[in-house]
C-alpha cells in the first residue's frame, strides 16, 4: 500500500502570502492613522475656535478667524460662512471666507428655496436644519450647478453645517476638501460641535453689540434727561417763589374751614356705626367708613344719589312718601326712634339693619341722619343658636328613641331564639311522626286521616321547607334593627366623653349604616380603600356630624343628575402627622363661579324649605375647631371631591361638650345633627 507525503508550500508562494498579508495590515494601519490625525486635526479646530471666540470683539473678525483656523489646523482646501436672506428669493450670502477661492463665492449663486441651486450642502443644510454631506461633488447630482467651478479649483467633496440659534436658522457653515470621502462619522461630529460654538459665538457677538449699542442710546437719553431737568427745575424755582406767596394767603383763609371739617369727619369716621347724612330732597351728603363697609359702596359713588339706592326696590315708594310728608308738614312717625329697616348692598344682597333717624334744622335747610347697625351677624348667630338648641334636642332624641327600642328589642331577640331552638325540636318530632305515620295508619285509619287533612290544609310541607328561613330572615332583621339603633348611639356620643381618640373607620362606617337604606334606593354603590390612619383625637359626635354631611352631600349631588345610579368613594390615608378622609362622588359638580361661596352660613341654592344653608358652614367650623381644614375639588358635569385634613394630635386645645358647637375662629358655630347641602345641586 502506498503512502501519500504532504508536500510543503513553496518558499516563494509563502513569500507572497505574507507580503500580501503585511500589504493589508499596512493599509489598516494607514486608514487608522489617517481616521485619528483627521479627528485629531478636527478637534484642535474645534478649541482654536473656541479660543477664538474668547478673543473676538466683533462679529466679521470673529467669522474670519474661525475660517482661517479650519483652514490652517485642519487642513480643508476652503472654509466660508453664508448667512439665509429672506427675501424673495431666499439667498445665501457670503460673509467670511479663508483658504483657496479664487473668485469660486463670485460664481455660486446660492439659495436655500428648494430650487436647483438650493440643493447643494449649504441650501440643504439651511432648508433641512440638517447637516449635508456630499462625499464626491463629481457623482452628486444635486452638486452639478457647482461641480465645474468646484473641480477647476481642487474641491472633491463638501459637507454643509447648519448654523442654529433656538428656533432660527441663521445660515450655514461650508467646508471643502482636496480629497472624495474626507468626512467620516467621528470628524463629522466635531464639525457639529464646531458649528455649534459658531452659532453661540455669532448670537452672543450680536447680543454684546445690540447691549453696547443700547448703552450708548441710553447714556444720549441720559444726558438730554439732565438737560431737560435743569431747565425744568428752574421754572419750577420761579414758579414756586409765586405760588409760595399765594399758598400762604390760601392756608391763613382756609385753616379755620380745615380744622372744623377736620373735627367732623374725625366724629363720623371715629363712629363704629354707618352714619348717612342726607338732604330735604334725599341726596346723601355724607357716606362714613363704616357705611361703606355696611353697603359695600365707595364714597364716591353715593354722593349725590338718592337715599333710594340703599333701599330694597319695594321700599322706596313709601320712604319718598315719608319724605315729602315730614319736609312739608314736620310730622314724622320715626323721627327719634329705632326701627328695623332692610338695606341693599352693591351686590344686590338685602340684609337686616337697625335705623335712629335724626332731623336737623340747619340754615340752608334740613339735613337728615341716619345711624345704622347692621344686623346680619346678629341674625346669624340667632339662627346658629336656635338650630344648635333643636339639634342638640333631636341628638338626644335620638338617644332616647334608640334607648327605648333596645328594650323591647331585646325581648324580641330572645324570644326568636327560643322559637328557632324549639323549632328545630318540633321539626325533629314531625320527622319522627312521618317515620311512624304507616303504622299509625294501619292502627287507626281514621286518626291518620284527620292529621293528613290537617297536615294539608296548613300546608305542612312548605311549613316544614321555610320555617328555618323565615326564622333565620327575621332574626337578620332584628340584628339590622339592633345595628341601626347602635349606630344612632355611636353617632349622638351621649354616654361617651367630648373629646376622645377615634377611628375615623368608625365614623364612615356608622354614617353609612344610617343611609345605607336611601344609598340602595338610588342605586349608589360605595368603594372603600383604607389606609391604616392612626385613631384622631376629636370630638366624635361632631366628627361624626362632619362625615354624614359629606356623604349625604354626595348622595343628594347624585341624584340631582337624574342618572339613576351613581358611585361615592371614600379614602383615610395617613400624612406625617395628619389624617385625610377623602370623600369623592360623580354627581353634578359644583360651578366655578360659587365655589368660594359653599361654606358660607345661609348660603345654598335649593329651593325654599329645603336646605339651611349651615351644613356646610357648619362643618367647616367643626374641622377648623379641631386644627384641620377642608379642601374642595370640583368639576361642572364630572362630580366633587372633598378632603378633610386632620391632626392626629388634636389641636391641643380643650373642647366643648359632645353635641354642642365648638367655636370657630372664623366666627362660624358649629353643632348640625341634621345634613344641610349648600352646593348647586346638594
């Protein structure tokens, strides 16, 4: 058998391989180098650029020098700077160039509309806000307009660079090579970086020119100002050598006329009462500050009007009457004496006021004034006490109704389950029966057959199917009765102390067991979330208030969009060191306009009869009182969300009793049992 030798390679052909391979390795090596000393030579353009840029103290020298550097350090056959005209045509103007041009700016022709001569790496770069790179201007068409000129002179390739300012593109940046492909991706990017510092460079040489221009303009301004001022000043001395002379004669005839009105109007403002000073005809004369503030007029504006003005419409008729009657015969029926009148405010708002009306005898005629109290505050604080009084009332009404129920109820609930105990016993005596029913029928037919018709006629059967399930449905009933009489004795808080600390959990679930009833009538459903809040020290019974108001507040914007159905959702979270109850509906909304109007006592918009106008006014002084503060969030259409903000701690003062108003420091009272609505559709 015959062996094959590998034959080795020829010394020559080995020559050759690995010539070839260090041939290639050489040329890597060579691309390498010239892609580093490219970038290197683009990077040392880019900081003599910006060292250029320091030192430049005008905008030509500025452009000039940053060509000459690309030119120089880079080593680019032509640098040049065009600007975007706009005018109709939408040239390109040269203005600063370094390297070999030889009269090429003089043939180019430009534009950066997008027409032929807006194609090239300038009109691209402008019109695209792109930089454009044409790799070899002899196989670009859209080079073709430039390519003769371009290759009489050396160029072979171009990129165009846009020169930005924010939203504004103030020309472009050309660079031309010797050489095809003399722009890669690395050198590319530092020309960016380049045309950017150029961009800064020109806007902050216009902005240091624009800012020395203005300083100039302002120094002229300056100088003509002091000018004007000299003269001026001047006329002014010899004016008011004169005018000191006559000022003098004035004040010596006037200081008796200044120091008696002085006097008066001391007394009128100085009064804590609106005092209205009124002619024979009915023109007011004088207006104090504190009518201004009762009327909410400026003085200004009532001067000279009638008396009228302040008086509801329906009024007027009868105080003109009473007018002319007393200027014709002296007889007066008020004169002297304090009445309850109605006055009207700017806004058109009737409110309550207290009139002494005062006639003088002066020479130039009668001269009437009036002394008014204005009584809306004390009215409020009237109606607060009285509706405090009937809710303090029907808390321990409540408590008393639900004391009495408890009795008989107890007695019911032992007595059904004694019932459902001996039920199952009979239940167990009937199965007993049925078992033995075939031998007492054949002992005593007749007997068997008087109970089988007892058995039919009471319908023992569905007795014996449902007797379990009415007892166990009527024991559920009591226990709802027992839980909603509960829940009226957690909510009035008699038998517990004023201030305590309470699971806000307690306070939304008590509330919405006693309208858990009106919630399913209206098809409203109820999400929960808590977030594991600390217990609060509070007033329970009056936080307890607060809650009801705002979940009958939601439930009554749900049905006021007729929709039918409806959701309310309620969230406790904890904040540092306060509680947030969240109470969100998507009810009707509240309108922008009265949003600031809802927590002010009286204020509502349901009709006549139903709704006070305290509860939310109410509840906003509750949640002061305790520290906190209420937040509103609303949207016509889309529904509202309330936040009541809480401290854990209390406010760290003492509290009323449980029930009764804890007083606000705005003046509000609180103590509402009964929810009261001031929302548009609350």
């Amino acid at each position: 058998m015959m062996k094959h030798e590998h034959r080795p390679t020829s010394q020559p052909q080995q020559i050759r391989q690995r010539s070839a391979a260090l041939v290639r390795v050489n040329e890597a090596l060579a691309a390498e180098i010239r892609e580093r000393w490219r970038v290197d030579r683009a990077r040392k353009a880019l900081s003599r650029c910006n060292q250029a840029l320091i030192r430049a103290s005008d905008e030509p020298q500025f452009l000039r020098e940053l060509c000459r550097v690309i030119v120089e350090v880079a080593g680019y056959r032509l640098c040049w700077v065009g600007y975007a005209e706009h005018d109709e045509a939408k040239s390109v103007s040269p203005v600063a160039h370094a390297g070999y041009e030889e009269g090429y700016l003089e043939t180019l022709r430009v534009t950066w509309a997008d027409t032929e001569r807006g194609h090239g790496p300038v009109g691209k770069a402008i019109r695209t806000r792109e930089l454009a790179v044409f790799r070899d201007v002899t196989h670009n068409p859209d080079f073709a307009p430039w390519c003769a000129e371009a290759l009489r002179r050396g160029y072979a390739s171009a990129v165009g660079i846009p020169l930005l300012s924010g939203s504004e593109v103030l020309g472009a940046l050309a660079i031309l090579a010797a050489e095809p492909d003399a722009f890669d991706e690395n050198e590319v990017q530092l020309l960016r970086e380049l045309a950017d510092d150029l961009s800064y460079g020109i806007v902050a040489l216009r902005t240091r020119a624009a800012c020395q221009g203005a300083e100039e303009a302002l120094r002229r301004a300056h100088d003509e100002l002091e000018r004007r001022v000299e003269e001026r000043t001047a006329e002014l001395s010899r004016a008011n050598t004169l005018l000191t002379r006559e000022i003098a004669d004035r004040e010596r005839a006037e200081a008796a006329l200044r120091t008696s009105e002085r006097l008066y109007r001391q007394l009128s403002e100085g009064i804590l009462e609106a005092i209205v000073v009124a002619d024979e005809r009915g023109r007011i004369k004088l207006f104090n500050p504190a009518a201004q503030r009762a009327f909410g007029y400026a003085e200004r504006e009532v001067l000279g009007q009638p008396l009228s003005l302040l008086m509801p419409p329906e009024d007027r008729e009868a105080h003109e009457q009473a007018l002319r009657r007393y200027v014709e015969t002296r007889e007066a029926r008020d004169i002297g004496r304090t009445t309850e009148r109605q006055g009207l405010r700017k806004g058109g708002e009737v409110f309550p006021l207290e009139l002494l009306l005062s006639a003088i005898e002066l020479p130039e005629g009668i001269v009437f004034l009036g002394a008014i109290h204005d009584l809306t505050r004390r009215r409020r604080m009237q109606a607060m006490i009285v509706q405090a009084e009937k809710l303090a009332s029907l808390g321990l009404l409540s408590a008393g109704v639900a004391h009495e129920i408890n009795n008989p109820l107890a007695y019911v609930a032992n007595n059904l389950a004694v019932l459902e105990r001996d039920c199952r016993s009979l239940s167990e005596v009937l199965e007993a029966y049925e078992q033995a029913h075939p031998a007492l029928a054949a002992a005593s037919p007749e007997l068997a057959g008087r109970i089988d018709q007892i058995g039919e006629a009471v319908d023992l059967p569905y007795i014996r199917a449902n007797l379990e399930r009415l007892l166990s449905s009527t024991l559920q009933g009591v226990k709802r009765i027992s839980s909603i009489v509960e829940n009226l004795r957690t909510f009035a808080r008699l038998d517990q102390a004023a201030v305590d600390r309470m699971d806000l959990q307690q306070a939304i679930a008590g509330s919405l067991e006693l309208i858990r009833g009106q919630l399913e009538q209206r098809h409203i459903t109820v999400e929960q979330q808590e977030g594991g809040v600390l217990p609060v020290v509070c007033a329970p019974a009056q936080i307890n208030q607060v809650v009801l108001n705002l979940l009958v507040n939601a439930m009554q914007a749900i049905e006021a969009t007729g929709r039918g159905a409806g959701r309310i959702e309620i969230e406790t979270r904890a904040r540092g060191d306060e509680v947030i109850l969240e109470v969100a509906d998507d009810g009707c909304g509240i309108p922008a306009e009265i949003l600031p109007r809802i927590f002010d006592p009286f204020f509502t918009t349901k009709p006549v009869g139903q709704g006070t106008g305290l509860g939310l006014a109410i509840s906003h002084g509750i949640v002061a009182d305790h520290g906190g503060r209420i937040e509103v969030e609303s949207t016509p259409g889309r529904g509202s969300r309330f936040l009541v903000i809480l401290p854990v701690e209390g406010k760290g003062q003492g509290h009323g009793q449980a029930g009764q108003a804890l007083p606000a420091g705005d003046g509000r009272r609180s103590g509402d049992q009964q929810p009261a609505s001031e929302l548009p559709c609350y």
